[in-house]
C-alpha cells in the first residue's frame, strides 16, 4: 500500500493577491500549508517586484491549470526610461544609458505598432528552460542566454500617464507575453532604453483583483475552516469550455478513464448547447448533474473521450 500524501485532499483555486517581494514558488507554498494541501500549482509566474493577481490551483484544480494559463491577462506597469538592466527590470545591473526622454505624444504615437501579434525576445531572466535549466539561472550565473523570438499578442495598450523620466500603462495580452520585453523594445523603438519599475496583473481570464485575497487576510486562518471561504470552484477555470450533464452509467465509464458513445441524448444536448460548428475535437467540460466536475473529454469519432479525470477521492 502507497505512502499516504501529507495534507488533506483540499481541491480549487485560491485567486491571491500576489505581495510585492515575494516569489511564486513562496506564495504557492504559503497558500498550500494555510489550506493544509497535499497538492499545488499555480497558472502563470509572477515576479518578485510584481504584485496583483497569482491563481493558485490545490488539489486537482492542478488538471485545470493550462487552461487558466492560456487565458487573456491585464497587466499596469510603469516603465523607467534612461536606463537598460540585464533583466530589463529595476532589480538588474545597469548595463547602458541614455539622455533620450520620449515625449507623451511620441509614446502615443507609438502604441500601434506594439499592439496586435509582436514578435518578442523574452527576457534572459525568465523561466524559459534552455538545455534543461531555467534560463535565470543560467543568467544568474554569468552566463551569456540566448533565447528565440516567439509570437505573442497584445490586444490593447494604453498610456495611462507620462512623466519626463517615466511612463504608466495598462495592456491585455495573450499566453507569454513579456512585460519587460515590451519595455525594453518600445524604449529602442523610441529611441532610448528602459526597463520596468513597477508591474502589477489586474487581471487573469475571469478573475479580477478586486476579487482577490491578500496573504494578509489569508494566514489568521491557517489550517482553519474560514480560509474556505476563499476557495473557488476548480470549474471557475474552466469557463470558455463548454459544459456537458452526465449522469448514471455514463459518469462511471467516464470516472474510469473509459469513452462513452455520443447517442441521440447526448447529441441532441450538445447541438442545442455547442451550436451548429463542427465539434470534431472540441473539448468539453463533463459534470454531474448537481454540478461536480467529472472529467475533460474531446469529441472524437461519434464518441466522448475522456483525457483528464477529476478524483476527489481521498487516499
């Protein structure tokens, strides 16, 4: 018989309010030990220097964590102009100068050609792995990183304010878009360095950071059945999906990693709920009918396939 897991099967997201000067892997591990969880993830890094809205998945949340990831996020940050760092933010070495101070109307001028696809470096100090290791630990090092450019998208920018020395805006992006990178590309752009000194995401798929938790609030409930009240559905990532009710023979099939046929019930369900496209591969959200979470399956051959099955068993 397997080693019992230290922790109790606690499952859902904890959407924390990230403090400033705190790691990810750190807030993960203190949100864990408050819920006294055997298990934990989080959907997308945040930086030290940055605050604002870190999704934590305990339990098997953790299943649902690619699909909060790929969600649209809104980020207000400052840029400081004048200066490079290695890591393109205020806590790397200074590594150029420059007397060019880009007027309101320039950076104006130039938000449309850093919005829509960009193609983007990210930064030599992020999580990229590179042979294996994470690149801020080859940077950190002393090594030279060289990574490669990558899609991403910005769908919005705004400047929210302009100073002589620095600027404040707000952008909504897609799946690994760099703020750094951003920074430091706009500031060549317009004719001079910079790097960012304040970062801050407002926002992350649904969630918003009115709706999130301090740690502050959080730790006076370590271990305590208050901190529940903070715990979101592990469903609540999973809202682009389409939902599906199964009941009866067909959940157990389905909870034993087994497919189901897609019969007239079911089809019929599907067509009034889906609409007319092809749903040839669609990923559907399985649930009972009173709501619990069944399974992830893809629609494939006349057939409902699981791929990822939700276990609240306790072992």
């Amino acid at each position: 018989m397997g080693r019992r897991k230290k922790g109790n099967a606690v499952h859902g997201w904890v959407i924390l309010d990230k403090p400033l000067g705190m790691t990810s892997t750190q807030a993960v591990s203190a949100v864990r030990r408050i819920f006294d969880a055997q298990k934990a993830g989080h959907a997308g890094t945040l930086d030290p220097m940055a605050t604002g809205i870190l999704a934590i998945a305990l339990g098997e949340a953790t299943k649902t964590v690619p699909y909060a990831m790929d969600a649209d996020k809104t980020y207000r940050f400052t840029a400081s102009w004048g200066e490079s760092r290695d890591s393109d933010d205020a806590e790397g070495k200074v590594t150029g100068t420059s007397d060019k101070r880009p007027s309101a109307a320039e950076i104006e001028a130039m938000l449309p050609a850093f919005t829509g696809p960009l193609n983007q470096v990210p930064p030599a100090y992020s999580a990229i792995k590179v042979a294996g290791e994470r690149a801020y630990d080859l940077a950190r090092d002393g090594e030279t990183v060289v990574l490669e450019p990558r899609t991403v998208q910005v769908f919005e920018a705004r400047l929210l304010g302009a100073e002589k020395d620095r600027a404040e805006f707000e952008i909504r992006c897609g799946k690994g878009t760099y703020v750094r990178s951003w920074v430091r590309d706009m500031a060549l752009a317009l004719g001079t360095l910079g790097h960012v000194c304040a970062l801050r995401r407002t926002r992350l798929g649904g969630w918003d950071e009115k709706d999130a938790v301090g740690l502050d609030t959080l730790t006076p409930f370590m271990h305590s059945p208050a901190a529940f009240g903070y715990l979101r559905p592990l469903s609540t990532a999973l809202d682009g999906i389409p939902a599906l009710a199964v009941s009866g023979p067909d959940t157990v099939r389905i909870r034993s990693g087994n497919p189901i046929l897609i019969r007239s019930g079911l089809f019929a369900k599907m067509k009034d709920g889906f609409g007319d496209g092809e749903l040839s591969g669609l990923t559907v959200f399985l649930k009972e009918e009173d709501g619990s979470p069944v399974a992830l399956a893809e629609i494939a051959e006349g057939e409902l396939r699981p791929f990822r099955v939700f276990n609240f068993s306790t072992p």
